[in-house]
C-alpha cells in the first residue's frame, strides 16, 4: 500500500521564470519603440494648418499569441522639416518639466479641424502618434477585458521605455474607427477614450449639452474655469441645377438615325473630342468657423442658436470629385488602344466582296510588270467615270448586308483626308509661322510621329473616331480599304497624294508617314519620266511634219529609203504613246529601240543635208537640244573616251574650271537623283551588307553595291565632258582629294590625294568602267514602279493591329494637341504636368521596340489631365462666368484654381465677398428649390437668414479648458473633447489629463 501510494503522489515544478506570452508582446512592443527611437523624442516646432499636409508613416507586424496585430507610426511633417535630433544642449532639469508634445498639441488651436490628416490629429490635435491595429480586416477587439489588456500593455511598454509619444489601440468594428490610448510623462498621464452612436440623445444635440458632458467629467474641482470653444458646421451642396452648363454640347437629334448614329461629345471626324461627358464636381462643401470663443458669448441650445453661418467670421470650402469622370478624349484612346492587340486582316474584316476590286487592281499592275509588251488602252468614258466616282464608291455585298461605314460618311471623311483638286491647300512659309507655331513645333519636334495636319496625322484621327463611334474595328478596316484604293488611283492616274511635303522620305517621321512619301515620291518619278517620253514624242512628230513640208515645197519625189525611214519613225512614235498611256514602267530602256532610233535619225540627217544644206537642223535639233533631257538618245557602245564625239547631258559650266588635258570648260551633268529610302529599307540594306562577310569576294561585292551612283555619276560627267580624266571628275566631286601647290615659280599645280593614288582604289576602278552615257540613257537608280508597288503590298498587307500600332504614336501627338488647345491659362501646376507628358511621349515614339504598355502610361496621364481640365471647366463655369468686374473676376479665377491645388480654400471676406456671396446665393437658391420640391409652397419659407440657409450636414466643437485633477492640489493639466454631430453618427472623443504625483 506504501507503494502504491508513493506512485501516485506526483510532485509538479511551476517554473515561474518562463516567459508569458503577455510579457513576450511587451518585451516586442519595448523593442520596437526602441528601434524607432521614440524613447528619446525632442520638442519640436509648432506646425501651422498647412503643415499637416504631409504625413510620414511606417510599420511592422506584431503577435500576441496567436493574434496578429500592425503598430504603425504616424507623424506629421512639414515641406522640407528635418528629421527631429536631440540636440544633447538642453537643459536636463527643463527637459524632463516640459509636458510632451502630444500634450501641447492638445490645446494647440492652429491645427484646428485639418483638411487633410489622420482621424486621430482631427479629434485629439496630436500629429505623432503609434497605432496598435488588428492586421486583419474581420479581426476585433469588442470585449472590454480584453481592450484593458492591451491598453496595460502598452502603458507597461511605454513606462518601460520612457516613451512620450501616445500610443492607441483600435477597438470594436473597423469601420466604426474607435480608439482607445494612453500618453505618459513624468508625473501626468492623458487617457484618450471615445463614444460612438448611430444617432445623437436630444439632450446633447448641441453645445449647452456638450459642456455639461466636458463639465461632469472634469468634475472635483472647488472652481470650473472657463471653457474655451471652437466651432465648424458643414454645409454641402449637391445641386448645380442653375449654375451648371452641360459638359458637351447634345447631340442634335434631327442627325441621329439608325444608320448613323451619334454619341455625345461628336463634333464630325476632323478633330479629337474632348471633355467630360457628366459633370466632374461632384458636392461642395462650405466650411463656417468660429475659430475660438468663451463659452458665455454665444447661446446654442434646443430653442436658440447664436451660430447663423452668415455671421461666421471664417468661411472655407472645398469640393468632392468624381473619383473616375468618363472623359471623351481618354475613352477615345483607350478604345483605339484595343485594336493594337487584334490580328485580323482587312479580308478577314469585310470580306471577299471588298478584295476582289483590290485584287483586280493588284494583278493589273503585276501584270505590267511581268508582260513589258501587254498595251492597255483605257477608254474615255472609264477614265471619265473613275475621276467622278473615285471617292464615291458604293458596293453592294452579296446578302446585300449595309456596309460598316455609310456612304455620306465615308464621303466626308475622304473629302477631309483627300482635298479636292482645285481646293489648294495654303502653305504657310517659314516666314509667315507665328511665334506660337514655331514655339509648338519646336514642343514636338522630337515626336516620331507626322507633321501637324499631314494625311497620316488626320487619318489617325479619322481611324480613332471612327473606330469609337461608327462600327468599331470593321468600320475601321472600311476606312483602310477605302484609303488604300484611293493611293491604288492616284499611283495609276498619276496624282500627287495631298497632305505631304515633297521630297525624299523623311526618317524623322513615323514608318507609315514615310512609305506614303515614298508612294509620292514613286508617283512625281513617273509623271516626270512620262512628261519627258511626251516631250520626245512631239519633238520627233514636229521634226516628221517640217521633213514632209519641205519635200512639198521642192515637189521632190521621196525615195523609198525615206519613206521608210518616216514610217519607221512613226511607228516608234506611236509606240511610245501608247505605252505612255497604258503607263508601262520599265526600269531600263530599249536597246533595240535606241538603235533603231539611233539609225533612223542618222538617215533623217543624210537626207536632208542632200536635199538642202540650208536646212538641216532637223537632226542637230534632235542631239543637240538645250533641254538634254528630251534630246535623242545615242548608242554607249558608239562613245570612246576622246574629244571626238559631242557633249551631252550637260547642266551648267562649273565656275571657271578647265579640263585638265584641254582647254574646253568643265560642266556640270545632269546626274539621276539618289533612290530615296525608308527606315526599314536602310535596316534591310545595311543588314544584307553586313551578311557580305569579310572575305574578299564579299567585299568587292559590297563595294559594287555601294558605288552604284558613282558610276553613274561618273557615266553622267564623262558623256557631258569628253576627254576628261579622273583628275577632273574629283575636282568637282570631290575637291576636298584635289591638293594644290604653288610651286617656286608661282604656278599653281594641282594633283590627286594620296587616297586616290592608292593602287585598287575603288574611284579608279569605277572610273575605267563607266563609259559616257548621259543619265537618261542609264539604267535607273531608282525603279519607281517596283518600289511604288512594294509600298501598296507594304499597306494593304498590314493587319488592324499593326495598323493601330502604326497610328498610335500619330495619335498620341494629336491628343496633347487637344489638351493644349482645351488648357487652362492659370493652372500652373498643368502645365508642367503636360510637359513632362511631352517629354515621356518623345521616348516612346522613338523607341526601337513601339510597346503597347508604354502607351497605356501615357493615356492615363493624359486622362489625369483632361480630368483636372474638365473639373477646372465645371468651376469656371459655376464662378467665374457669374462674376461682375475685372476685379471681381481676377479674384473667381484665383480662387477656382485654388480650389483645383489644395484641399481646401479660405473665402476672403467670408460671407461679404465676391466668393462668399456668390456661394451664399448658391445654397439659398438651392436650400429654396429644394423646399418647394418637397412642401410645394414658396410662402411657408421664413425671412430670417438662418431659416433661408440649409441645415448644416455636419457641426464639429472643440471644448478645451486647463484644471487640476484629479484633486484641487493637483498640478493643472490640459483638458480636451471634441464632438461632432451627424444626421448618421454621433461621436465624442475626449483626452483627460491628471497629476499622478499628487492625486
């Protein structure tokens, strides 16, 4: 049994030197207020009203148990204010007299009801302060032993570590933000406490009752002094109904059909809608204080209030924004910025019927290319037809569905896109460019994009619209497949494409603004050459017509050699009409022909000098005619480099220059112009350049490729300058590789650089192979009609997305545009706004890599600032436009944009000046409308002017006074309550102070 009992006697050891989890979220509660140096704080400077703008924060997570909470620092800091240092110079006995900041604060009236700050500094005036949080949003502490738990462990903590900043826990509900805290100092000790309903009792609806609340609980004192005050009531308006114009014009609703409709905002297809669609502004608020008065000044009980809003010495106001207007411009962008994601093609889009017309006009030009003999004769009534209908096509589907874009629309917008003929475009000269122009052209000019009211930056602008509101992606194709059978025309009728500057495609532009230059470019090349074929043509007919007028005059009979030789000429002549009307485009002449020509006209000049000497000019006419462009061109194989044979091609004299090996001038040729080059056609050149390799075989072809002009060049100088060298050819190509020397005599010697003399010099080489031949017999540098269809296959094989991709830095030029021409003048703070927008833009046009993301950045921004536009309208509109005087007026634009800046704006002259009376009036006619509305009885409202004014939506009061507690012999300590007063809420949030070194 001793045994037993021994066994079961079990003896347990408490170890009461572990750790509880109480003291463990203590010791990491001292930790943290350790690490953020709030043990040794130091009195700072007081803040103003505006400082408390700006707030610092930081936090960590903490545990107690297994429930997790987020202690936050929370300090409110100036512009510029440093970091607060302990000087280390104060006096220690002074230091640790003076109560702690939070404790000033309290009594501290310039921090009255802030704009912009933290609940807390709103009802207890501190602006330094820690939170102790549930981390997650469902978590609460309702319980109250467990609110005292928490509050001990921080007053533990803060004893602990001598901390002088308050420290608050938040209790119950989130959403109903109730904060329970604590601030200790040397002998004083505040406790912040808080009361919160959903409906105010009748007996403390307003300041008698709010004072005997502060008085019975400042209660112990012999003497209660006086209470100081302060009051804000809050009144907000929400009806613009008389000061309001609408943010876009409605459309008319005479033009809204079911083929077309129109959504608002729509002001036609040559400009970018702007604007908010609904009012911007959504309340305004108005703030009337009574900054600080003794309670015995003013009477506000259940039966009489002294507090008239009109009588307020300070009045405020501040307005509530939409958080997200729908604003045209933004929407516009946006919408387009879809279609950079989408593949389709145009075919995919609008279907077989809209390709077969593009393929006819396709294979008719390829049919050019590949059969040189096939002569198309147009009839006149086609041509005639195609002239009239070019920008009134209308096809019929085969389920005769209605096409994406209506007819009178599609019209319209080419009609925009592509001017009438006789309707010239004014071309303002350098000269004639506005200060402002040339300011805004200097804005843009490291865009990638296009030039100002060029095709592409219009067509960008119809493809947005168009887009947005008339059919989306497919009425967009409509408009590129129309767009493309209108360059298809103009390459085939030989018409220049308007909206483009002539001249080489300029790489300072978009790839797209380019190839449409390039497409000019082609089209100028033709009409030249075929103007210069036509120029042949006449002068060889007038030379066929004075022949056959002369033998009829000497009544000669012809021989069949000449009859011959005339038909023949005919024939050739003939030729080449039509195939300058079947626009035939080779890229090298006719050999055959050139020689057939070549003989005939040798016979032509036979003949004539035969028959009279006196006139034979026919022929010489023919080689030696002042426009050498038009002269008849002479077989290669016949011209040897020597002073026999006759000069051709030749432009103008060079200066006074000689030919080194004659006396003859030297004359400048006429020279083809270098092949103009797009971006991707450099990339594509360089790129097969540098697949050459470095062996020898690829180098002499690199070099091949490269002095394709030069040997033109040289071709073009030697048929202009017979019997020249290469010495000659460098003084005007090159002068810099012509080095002269005055010798001891006095004679200038000139001689050839020392690159040039090199043996296998590229020049040298060149130089042997060229023979004379002017440039209208070479070969063509630049094959027009190649690159003229490579530039249509180019478009029309761009998918939506690509074509979106395209226009999108175009159309991203032309919105900030808008946004300029909707700016406001005196909003400042916009303005460096929009030029940070214009220098981010500049880099994404000229990114290599066009993202999509980058322009997504850039539509945000630009619909921040269209916002801050709108709201600034809305404003303007409401104040500004009701102003009287110049005076007046200046003042209601300062204030709207001070409305705009800062979150909340004093009125000078409270309810007296040009601001407040403009406001006064705003809410007694709205307070009016709103009684007739719900009473239907004007002659009920009363006189007086607290009757004609609303009833405020909000009264906050501040009750401060200075006692002893918590006895008469205690050391007087600061004493605050702040109240506010809702139709929903009710809340009382009071800080007690007491001496606890003498209670």
């Amino acid at each position: 049994m001793s045994e037993e009992s021994e066994d079961t006697d079990v003896f347990e050891i408490t170890d009461f030197t572990t750790a509880s989890e109480w003291e463990r979220f203590i010791a990491r509660l001292e930790h943290i207020l350790h690490d953020w140096k709030l043990n040794n704080i130091p009195q700072s400077v007081q803040l103003k009203k505006e400082a408390n703008e700006h707030w610092v924060e930081r936090q960590e997570s903490i545990q107690f148990a297994n429930f997790k909470f987020i202690i936050s620092e929370h300090k409110a800091v100036s512009d510029g204010q440093a970091e607060d240092v302990p000087s280390g110079k104060e006096d220690k006995a002074e230091t640790e007299d003076r109560l702690p900041q939070a404790m000033e604060d309290m009594m501290t009236m310039d921090c009255d009801f802030p704009p912009r700050a933290h609940c807390l500094c709103r009802w207890y005036g501190v602006r330094h302060f820690v939170v102790l949080a549930p981390s997650a949003k469902s978590d609460a502490i309702s319980s109250e032993s467990k609110c005292n738990l928490l509050l001990s462990c921080a007053t533990v903590a803060i004893n602990n570590t001598n901390c002088k900043v308050p420290v608050f826990a938040q209790i119950q509900q989130k959403w109903r933000r109730m904060y329970t805290g604590v601030c200790e100092a040397p002998g004083v000790r505040t406790t912040f406490d808080m009361v919160h309903l959903m409906k105010a009792p009748p007996q403390y609806n307003h300041l008698e009752g709010l004072l005997s609340i502060f008085r019975s609980k400042i209660a112990g004192t012999v003497n209660l002094p006086h209470v100081s005050v302060s009051v804000r009531f809050t009144y907000v308006l929400q009806d613009w109904t008389h000061y309001s114009a609408w943010p876009q014009q409605p459309p008319d609703i005479e033009q809204i059909d079911s083929e077309n409709d129109v959504s608002i905002g729509y002001a036609g297809c040559k400009d970018l809608p702007f604007g908010a669609i609904e009012d911007p502004i959504r309340e305004f608020h108005l703030y009337t204080t009574w900054p600080c008065f003794n309670e015995d000044m003013i009477v506000d009980n259940n039966s009489f209030s002294d507090l008239d809003p009109l009588r307020a010495p300070v009045w405020s106001v501040r307005v509530r924004m939409v958080d997200d207007p729908e604003c045209l411009l933004a929407d516009y962008l946006l919408e387009f910025e879809k279609l950079c994601s989408r593949r389709e093609s145009t075919e995919q889009l609008l279907g077989k019927a809209y390709q077969e017309e593009s393929e006819g006009n396709i294979g008719q030009a390829l049919q050019r290319l590949t059969d040189p003999g096939m002569m198309f004769i147009p009839k006149i009534s086609t041509v005639v037809s195609r002239s009239k209908t070019r920008r009134k096509r209308r096809r019929k589907t085969e389920n005769n569905e209605p096409e994406p874009l209506p007819n009178d629309l599609l019209n319209e917008i080419l009609s925009f896109l592509f001017p009438d003929e006789d309707e010239k475009e004014e071309s303002t000269s350098d000269d004639q460019i506005s200060d402002d122009q040339q300011e805004n052209k200097e804005k843009y000019r490291h865009f990638k994009t296009a030039p100002e009211g060029s095709l592409v930056y219009k067509l960008a602008v119809c493809m947005c619209i168009v887009n947005y509101n008339h059919g989306g992606m497919k009425a967009a194709a409509h408009l590129w497949h129309e767009f493309l059978l209108e360059m298809r025309y103009r390459l085939e009728s030989n018409t220049l494409i308007s909206g483009l500057k002539s001249g080489s495609p300029n790489l300072g532009y978009c790839l797209l603004h380019q190839k449409l230059q390039m497409l000019n470019c082609c089209i100028s090349r033709k009409m030249a050459r075929e103007r210069r074929l036509k120029q042949t043509n006449h002068q060889a007919s007038q030379d066929q017509n004075s022949s056959s007028e002369q033998r009829a005059d000497d009544n000669e009979p012809r021989s069949s050699h000449t009859l011959d030789i005339e038909e023949s000429q005919c024939s050739l002549t003939t030729s080449n009409k039509t195939d300058s009307d079947s626009d035939d485009e080779f890229f090298e002449c006719d050999d055959d022909s050139i020689k057939h020509f070549d003989e005939v006209t040798t016979a032509i000049t036979e003949v004539s000098s035969e028959t009279d000497d006196g006139k034979s000019g026919t022929a010489d006419a023919i080689r030696n005619s002042p426009d050498e462009e038009t002269s008849s061109p002479l077989d290669s194989k016949g011209f040897v480099d020597s002073v026999a044979h006759q000069p051709e091609g030749r432009l103008r004299q060079c200066e006074d220059l000689l030919l080194q090996n004659s006396d003859e001038a030297l004359f400048i040729p006429i020279t083809q112009d270098p092949a103009p080059m797009t971006e991707d056609m450099l990339e594509e050149h360089a790129e097969i350049l540098a697949k050459l390799g470095t062996s020898s075989e690829g180098a002499e072809l690199r070099a091949r490729m490269q002095s394709a002009c030069l040997l033109s060049d040289m071709e073009s100088f030697k048929a202009a300058n017979p019997g020249c060298v290469l010495a000659d050819f460098v003084r005007w190509y090159s002068p810099r590789d012509w080095i002269e020397e005055v010798n001891d005599d006095g004679v200038v010697k000139g001689q050839l650089s020392q690159r040039m003399k090199i043996a296998g010099n590229t020049w040298q080489e060149v130089w042997g192979q060229a023979k004379p031949c002017p440039a209208y017999r070479q070969r063509r540098l630049f094959d027009d009609t190649k690159e003229a269809e490579k530039v249509l296959h180019f478009l029309s094989s761009l998918t939506m997305g690509d074509l979106a991709l395209h226009l999108m830095p175009v159309l991203i030029h032309a919105a900030l545009k808008r946004v300029e021409q909707a700016e406001m003048k005196n909003l400042p703070v916009l303005r460096t706004t929009i030029e940070q927008i214009i220098s981010s833009a500049s880099k994404t046009t000229r990114s290599a890599s066009q993202e999509i993301i980058k322009y997504q950045e850039l539509i945000k921004q630009v619909r921040l600032v269209e916002t801050v536009i709108a709201r600034s309208e809305s404003l303007k509109t409401k104040f500004s436009s009701q102003a009287t005087g110049s005076k007046n007026q200046t003042e209601m634009d300062t204030f709207v944009s001070s409305l705009l800046e800062h979150p909340e704006v004093p009125v000078i002259g409270a309810a007296k000046g040009p601001a407040g009376s403009l406001i006064k009036k705003l809410f007694i006619e709205a307070h009016k409308a709103y009684r007739l509305a719900e009473n239907g009885d004007e002659g009920s409202s009363s006189t007086h002017n607290s009757s004609k004014f609303p009833r405020p939506a909000g009264r906050e009061f501040i009750l401060r006074t200075t006692v002893p507690r918590p006895a008469p012999y205690s050391k007087p300590t600061h004493q605050r309550m702040f109240c506010v007063l809702m139709q929903d809420e009710f809340r009382v949030a009071g800080a007690f102070s007491e001496d606890t070194s003498f209670q």
